[in-house]
C-alpha cells in the first residue's frame, strides 16, 4: 500500500550518544508513523549534501504517546515515547503547525482506525459463528 504523506520537513534529534547532541533529520510522517533520513554529507545545509536513502521507522504500531513540550528560545521541545518505554528527544522551529502536534494527532487517528478496525473484526466472527450456529439447528 502507498502510504500518504501528512508531512515532509526538518525536524532536529537528539542523538543517544554521550555527547547528546542536536542533529538535523529530515523526517516524513505518513498515516503509519515517522521516518526519519539523516543526511550525508558535511551537514543538511551544506551544499552538495544528500539525503540518505535508509530511514529510521518510527511505526505509530510501536509508539505510545508525544509527551512534554517545552517552548524554549524560539524551539519546541518534545518528547516521543515507544512501547518498551524508549524516549526520543526532538526540537523544531516555532513556527506554523507544530510538528508535536502534527505527529500527535497522526497517532490518535492511526489507534482510532485500529480500534475501529479491531471491532469490525470481532462482530464480523461473532456474526459467523452466530450464523454456522443457527444454521447447524436449521439445516441439522
């Protein structure tokens, strides 16, 4: 399936090294979650540097919730959450919509779809195995 892309853009990482420091990615968030690209090259605003074509997957499947913002000297700063508890540390521009927001509001849709499709799911059998119940007593 061709995943649509919500949006396209810059967003800053801060790296799980010692040092801790802010790298910039360039992050797509689709239906499915966040992937981010680093780039090659001597920087993103280098001339001449590339994108690289492997990404990080940060699937909406794997992801809890965007946690604490934090508005900061013309930054926002925020946290994403994963399912075993893995914090990823992000900061952007304050400026337009706001990426936290962008990716928090893609999260609830994609767990509300989940749900949705969940329970579609369990009436559809509930309805199959009603149906092969009545008709074992009618046809029986």
């Amino acid at each position: 399936t061709v995943e649509s892309v919500i949006r396209d853009g810059l967003l800053e990482k801060r790296s799980s090294g010692l040092l801790q420091l802010w790298k910039k990615k360039r992050c797509v968030l689709t239906e499915e979650g966040l992937r981010l690209l680093s780039c090659k090259g001597r920087g993103s605003d280098a001339p001449g540097s590339a994108w690289s074509s492997r990404a990080k997957e940060l699937r909406f499947e794997r992801m809890e919730t965007v946690e604490c913002v934090e508005y900061k000297r013309e930054m926002v700063y925020f946290t994403v959450v994963m399912a075993k508890g893995k914090e990823i540390d992000f900061r952007c521009a304050q400026e337009g919509t706001l990426w936290n927001a962008e990716i928090a509001l893609a999260l609830v849709r994609y767990k509300n779809q989940q749900k949705s499709l969940r329970a579609k799911q369990k009436l559809q059998l509930t309805l199959r195995s009603d149906h092969s119940f009545q008709s074992a007593f009618v046809f029986g």
